[in-house]
C-alpha cells in the first residue's frame, strides 16, 4: 500500500496500488479508527466506483457499522449528507481530476470534519498495513440508500435571488459536475459541453486550474454568445473555476474576493483567503466591512480555522470555496450561485465587477526543484533582512508593495513561489531575483 496513503485523502491506481482488498482492510480501519456506528458513502463516475463501494461498504459492515449508501454524487453533496444525515463519519470515493486510472477516498469524521495525514489518515494506514483490526462484528452493519440530492438542492437554491434572467456556458468535463449542478437546473438558461458522465475523461482533464482545459469553455463564449460567464467543474464537483462573459479567465482568488462582497452585503463576519492569494482579496474584505483572515493551504487547515473561528467563508487560489452553510465544507454550486446573484443584481458584466480586484501582478505558481528547502529559506531570509517575515505556511517575504510565499511540496523535492508586485515589469523583475535565489 506504499504511496497511496496522501496528507488529505488516499489515492492510487485501481488494480494495481488500490485494490478490492485495499478498500475493505481502509473501510474497516475507518470504522475502528471513529468508533463509527453510522458512515455515509459517496462515489464519483468512474469504472471501478461501484467495484470500491462494494469493497469499502464490505469493510465498514464488518466491524459492525452501518452504511448510508448516498450513490453517485458530487464531493460536496457527500459533505453535506454527512453533517445532515448525523453521520458517523462519511466516505467519498473519488480520485478528482485525476486520470480514469485512478481512484480514492475523501473520508471526514462527524458533520465533515476532514481526517487528513496527522488526525487519521497515517492511524487508518498503520492498521490497514497490519491489518490490527478489532474482530468482525457478530452482526454485521447493514446498508441502506438515501437520495441526497433533494435535500441538497433545496440547501442550495435557498440561497439563490436572482434579480434578471441569466445565461451561463458550463464545461462539465464528463465528471461530477453534472450531478452538482443538478441544484442549479432551471434557475438560468445554460449550453454545455461534456455532459455526458465517463469516468474515462474522453475530452479533457478535469481540473479548471490547468488554463488549457477551459480553452473548450473560451471558444463556446466567445462563438456562441451572448453569455453572463462560464463555469468549469473539476472531476469531483468539489472546485470550480469561472471565465468571464468575453472568455476570459476570471482568477480564482478574485472570484474569492467577489463572493465575499456579495455576502458581506448582507452578513457581517469573518473571512478566510489563503496565503497565495493576491493582496486585493483582503483589501476587498476589509473595504466590504468584512474581517479578513489568511489561512495555510489545504483543505483540512483551512476549514479547521474556520470553525475556530465560525467564519462565513473560505476562498483558495485552486478554486476550492468553503462555506459555513456547508458544514465549512466546499460547495461549487454555492460558488456559483452567488456569483450569480451578483452579476444578476447589477447592470455591469463580470469582466467590469472583477476589473476593480485586478490591482497587482501576480507571477502564478512556480515551481523549482531544490535539495535543501530549509537551505533556500535561509538563504531567502538573508536575502530580504528589512522584510516581514511570516512562516504560517512555508516562508513569507513581505514588503509594502511586493511580497512572496515559498512552500516545500509534501510529495516532491519541489519549492513552490508565488509572488506579486505593482506592475507586470516589477513583478518579473522580482520574481527573477527571487528565483535565482532559489535556483542556485
């Protein structure tokens, strides 16, 4: 089982590094891990989904617990029938956007409380490993079905007040997307691509954070408009990514910053943004009467300090977006529901409500490949004396008008930089030096 147990979920190659046998020694870890009694369980598209369901639900009934079989549907969905049902814990099998190949589980404990590599993940691989499980159950648990896409739907649309009609272009990406956006069917017009769920991915990857996958989307704006903007799923609906209505991408930590506009309206609190994000999210926060937060990267940190801190919402540069009415959990729909709500409201298009946030040049993500992270981070603190200096999550480097975030990859000998300046000029200016610091 080498390599497939990861800091938030496990994932691997079906039939090879994640097998039948696998699944049921991982459901009957989870069980003795939780003392779980009741565990919901989710499944995505693909091919070998119902072959893990039957493997995990083979595990959990053995040690005694009792299975809520909510079938096919999004992350999200499984979230949300995991904090509404009074779950026990939850299972959703998936493996994102990664290729048809693979396959996992995203597993919570109670009301979706993620369980990542330090609270459960590295415990449930010790006892699958040695298979050091407590005797099976005289009675096995039983299994039951429950739809959970009503209730999930009537969650969702009671946030929706469209002012005007709506047309919206959605690239489903043959994945979960389609069965999330079932909680949106009606509250506007739509065209689509990739309706058509296949586990084997047959047009594009699933993953709106690669540009080239949402170049389909810009066509279908751009040839076949008027639209109101575009949505792009990834493969288990649990991120979203949104391009403009003249087709062009709208950054993800912006859309951030437009959601927490539109609630701060009518709720005051707290919001979270991740540390990558651009310097204007949390200028937007504030400027909306909203208190602005910065969390670590990852799902797990981030709706941990949520719920420390019952905050309303959550943004991260990958396209996640988190939502105290989801149990602090991810709901895309939600995402583009209040996007919605916004561009409905308002006589100015997305493009003219994001220009506004456009205030910095941001470098992207970068990676480099180094030996020694810890030699790189001092070499940096040497490098920038006069700096702020912030170590919530790798080492940040911030001055008035500039700042960095580098962070070691919990999977290669990579560094990741992002950085952000003034202007395109400074900003490739510094990231260069920044980089010959790194590459060195």
């Amino acid at each position: 089982m080498a390599g497939i147990f990861k800091a938030y979920d496990i994932r691997g190659i079906y039939g090879d590094t994640l097998t039948p046998e696998i699944a049921t020694r991982i459901g009957r870890a989870f069980v003795d891990f939780l003392g779980a009694r009741r565990v919901v369980i989710g499944r995505d598209m693909r091919t070998h989904s119902p072959a893990m369901f039957e493997a995990l639900a083979k595990g959990v009934t053995m040690q005694g617990a009792d299975v809520i079989d909510v079938g096919l549907c999004s992350t999200p969905m499984c979230y949300y029938a995991n904090g509404s049902l009074g779950a026990d814990g939850s299972i959703m099998i998936t493996a994102s956007h990664n290729p048809g190949e693979w396959n996992g589980v995203k597993i919570c404990r109670e009301n979706a409380i993620p369980i990542s590599g330090p609270t459960g993940i590295e415990t449930i691989e010790a006892l699958a490993n040695a298979q050091d499980f407590k005797p099976a159950a005289s009675v096995p648990g039983r299994v039951t079905t429950h739809d959970i896409i009503p209730a999930y739907t009537a969650h969702i649309r009671a946030q929706a007040a469209f002012k005007k009609p709506l047309r919206i272009a959605v690239d489903y990406a043959n994945a979960m997307g389609i069965v999330e956006a079932r909680a949106l069917t009606g509250l506007y017009e739509e065209s689509s691509l990739f309706g058509e769920l296949d586990g084997s991915f047959p047009n594009h990857e699933a993953n709106p954070l690669d540009h080239e996958t949402l170049e389909p989307l810009q066509h279908l704006i751009r040839e076949h408009g008027p639209f109101d903007f575009g949505i792009a799923f990834d493969g288990d609906a649990d991120r979203v990514g949104f391009v403009d209505e003249r087709g062009d991408i709208v950054p993800m930590d912006l859309i951030t910053a437009l959601i927490a506009q539109t609630m701060l309206k009518t709720t005051k609190g707290r919001i979270f943004y991740d540390l990558r994000s651009s310097k204007a999210v949390r200028e937007a926060i504030v400027e909306a009467g909203g208190e602005a937060l910065m969390s670590r990267v990852g799902h797990a940190f981030i709706k941990r300090q949520m719920r420390d801190a019952d905050a309303l919402f959550a943004g991260e540069l990958s396209g996640h977006y988190y939502f105290r009415e989801n149990y602090f959990a991810e709901s895309s729909a939600l995402a583009v529901i209040f996007v919605a709500n916004l561009v409905s409201s308002v006589d100015q298009p997305l493009s003219a409500l994001i220009a506004p946030l456009r205030r910095y040049a941001p470098s992207g993500e970068i990676n480099s490949r180094v030996e020694d992270v810890a030699q790189v981070f001092t070499a940096l603190r040497a490098a920038y004396p006069d700096a702020q200096f912030s170590e919530l999550d790798g080492l940040s480097v911030e001055y008035p008008d500039w700042w960095f975030n580098v962070r070691a990859s919990n999977t290669e000998p990579l560094v990741r930089l992002n950085l952000e300046a003034p202007t395109p000029a400074e900003m490739a200016s510094r990231r260069d030096e920044v980089l010959a610091i790194i590459r060195r």
